[in-house]
C-alpha cells in the first residue's frame, strides 16, 4: 500500500477495502487498513472493530450463537466499519472520493450481506436462490415422507413400535420424528429443497438398534414410503466368568449353552459364545453345567446390553466333603 498523506485513503484503496468486505473478508480488510500508514486515533478505533469480529469469530466456534444472532453482529460489524471508512465519525480516515462514487459502493455492500443471508437460508432449507424465489403462487413449501421400521423377517415385522425415533439427514441438520404405535415415523414438514433429494436415515433409541444399511440413502418425494429395515446390534455373543459358589474359584470345563450351541471356560473361568444369526434374541436362556455340579440356567439374560456375565455354580451333595 502506498503511504497516506494526512490519513485519507485513494480511490485505488477504498475500492480495495470495499471489495474484501462484500466479498465476506472483513478479516482481511481489517488487517489491510492497520497495514496503511494511518494515525493512532484510527489505529485505535480499527483495532476495537477488529476485537469485535474475533470476538464472534470465538462465539461461532464455541456453537454459542444461532445463525440469526451471527449474520445480525455480523453485519453490525460490517455497518461499523463502513461508516467509520465513509467519514461519518469525525475522526475516521475518510475517501478522497466524489460523493456519488461512495453511495454506489454502500449498495454492493449491502448487497453482498443480503445475499450472504440468502446462502445461509438456503443451505439451511436445502433450496437454492432460485428455488427461494422461483416458487409459484399456491405451491406447497413443504412436504410429506411416511419412514416404516421394520425387522429382518419383512416389511410388515414392526418391531419398534411407538419406541425411539426416526433421524432424517438433511445437510448438517438432522429432523426427528417419533415412532408411533404402527411401527412408522411420518415427517409432516421436509422443506421443498429436500425434494428428489438422497440422504441418510437413522435410528436413534436407548438400545442400540441400528439400520441394517447404515450407508444407503433414501430418495425423498411427496408422499413417499420410504422402508427402513433395523435390527438389534450386541445379539451375536455373550462372555463372562463361571465360579465356585462356595470357594468363588474359577472353574474350568463348564458347558455354557445357548439352544445348544455351545463353549467351555477354560482354565480362568472364562468363556465367550458366538452365537448363529438364527437364534440371536434381545434376552436368551443360558445354561451352565460341569460334572459334579448342579446345572443351572438363567432364564432372561439381556445379550443386547453386551455385560460381563458372572455365574456361579453349586456342587451336587454326594461331591460335597
């Protein structure tokens, strides 16, 4: 930048600066100004505007400010700034300008905030400018998606019932609807953008069922019906320590069985069971047996919730000492 004389800014200069702002840059801008050979005063009331955008700069990255309350100080930032370059404040640097120029530049400005406003809108509706404003009169601004959950064994095996909720991916936001007592989640809203899009769907309950596609995407149309096949992760193997009841030692060679499939402890005590595709329940019947000891079961063991199972057996009474 060449040197300023009595702090005043060329024609060269302010297009500069006006440039990176309503291109988005006002870091860069701000930096520019400081660069310029400009008194202390308006060192001083450059360095406080820039505070104040470092300031929001934090705020956004800590999550603490909707996208309303970002564009508003946003832009009050901005509209400082102009004003402070436009000669408004008495001691701030000025243009040695012709006054239609700077009213012109005020409007691609504000300009360039209003269409900054518009993209965020946008991204978050999931419609473009031209659908913001394409619309005709009478069309609906949004739509209707019915999801069915369902289990392995066919579309009709509701199996979450009025349980958990449905997490519809739209962009970086996720829509949630709850499962009602026909096994379905209806999404009454879906912005008009989102329509013969492809996004993702979960399921989000308190145990860990999972789609059995995590990775697909499903096509959204009105009135669409869309099928989401789910199913109960954690199933397929249950593990833990078999003991004495009197001595609390580990046993060794004890059968453990589930529908007979079956696995022995080893020398700790210690099993693990895998358990086939075809007889993985939410709660199974386990059985434990080793010669010279009473064999047990228990009947309602939660699989699903994969926790070390600790048994213990009781010796028949002709081993007893």
């Amino acid at each position: 930048m060449p040197t300023l004389s009595q702090t005043k800014m060329t024609e060269i200069e302010k297009n500069t600066i006006l440039k990176l702002i309503s291109g988005g840059r006002t870091a860069e801008a701000l930096d520019e100004i400081l660069s310029m050979n400009i008194s202390w005063k308006n060192k001083i009331i450059v360095s406080q505007i820039k505070a104040s955008f470092k300031n929001l700069q934090m705020d956004k990255l800590k999550g603490v400010l909707s996208f309303e309350q970002e564009t508003t100080e946003r832009n009050r930032i901005n509209d400082r700034l102009l004003r402070f370059l436009d000669g408004d404040d008495p001691d701030s640097l000025g243009f040695e300008t012709r006054p239609s120029g700077r009213n012109w530049w005020k409007y691609v400005v504000g300009l360039g905030v209003i269409i900054g406003i518009l993209g965020g809108m946008a991204e978050f509706t999931g419609c473009n400018l031209k659908g913001l404003f394409g619309r005709s009169a009478g069309e609906a601004d949004t739509f209707t998606v019915t999801v069915f959950v369902h289990g392995k064994n066919g579309r009709d095996v509701r199996i979450l019932k009025n349980q958990g909720q449905v997490m519809l991916g739209l962009r970086t936001n996720e829509m949630p609807c709850s499962i009602n007592e026909k096994g379905e989640a209806t999404f009454k809203e879906i912005p008009m953008g989102f329509k013969g899009q492809k996004v993702p769907i979960r399921i989000d309950h308190p145990q860990p069922y999972r789609a059995t596609h995590p990775d697909s995407l499903y096509l959204l149309e009105p009135n669409a019906a869309i099928y989401l096949e789910v199913a109960l992760e954690g199933t397929n193997r249950i593990f833990g320590e078999v003991m004495d009841f009197e001595t609390e030692k580990p046993l060794d060679s004890v059968r453990v069985s589930v529908e007979n499939v079956a696995t022995y402890t080893d020398q700790f005590g210690w099993f693990e069971l895998d358990i086939p595709e075809n007889k993985q329940r939410k709660f199974q019947r386990v059985d434990f047996y080793k010669k010279g000891y009473k064999k047990e079961k228990s009947d309602s063991i939660a699989v699903h919730i994969q926790q070390e199972i600790q048994f213990s057996l009781h010796k028949e009474k002709s081993y007893l000492k």
